[in-house]
C-alpha cells in the first residue's frame, strides 16, 4: 500500500517533535477529522526531520486528506509515495 507523507516547516516539526498538542491547529484538526495520525519524523536532524509519515488513513480516503493536508500553513509538501515495484 502506498505511503502519506508530508513536509512541515522547521517550526512546526520542531512543535511535533516536542510533543507540543497541535490538536487545534489546522494540521491537527485535518487530521482527526481523517482519523489520521503522524509517525515520528524519519529523522531527528537536519532536512529528513520535517517529514513524517501520516497513518491510519483508509486507502480511498487518501487522496482527499493529502490534498486537504497540501493546502494547510506550515505544511510544504504532501505526496503519496508509491509502493516499490520489483524488477
């Protein structure tokens, strides 16, 4: 199944990454909304930090979260990442 991820400012992966509730920001909200949540960044330092991996999200339902998510302040990008094909 393909992945959900975003890019988040440095600010705001830095909020995420102290554990700071961002349940009433539109990130937050958007995402209970979807029944959504983040994973912790891939990395904790450096560019890799401000991405996180969105879980729990219906496959049909992705689509509109990741367009939803796409337009909110402080995200920077939002894609589905395909699954690895083999050769």
């Amino acid at each position: 199944m393909p992945d959900l991820m975003i890019k988040v400012s440095r600010g705001l992966a830095e909020q995420i990454k102290r554990g700071q509730d961002i349940s009433k920001d539109d990130l937050g909200r958007t995402l209970t909304q979807y029944g959504a949540i983040l994973s912790r960044p891939l990395q904790n330092e450096g560019e890799l930090a401000q991405f996180f991996q969105v879980e729990q999200v219906a496959g049909d339902r992705m689509d509109a979260l990741r367009q939803a998510l796409a337009g909110l302040s402080g995200v920077e990008a939002a894609y589905i990442k395909p699954d690895a094909e083999l050769p």
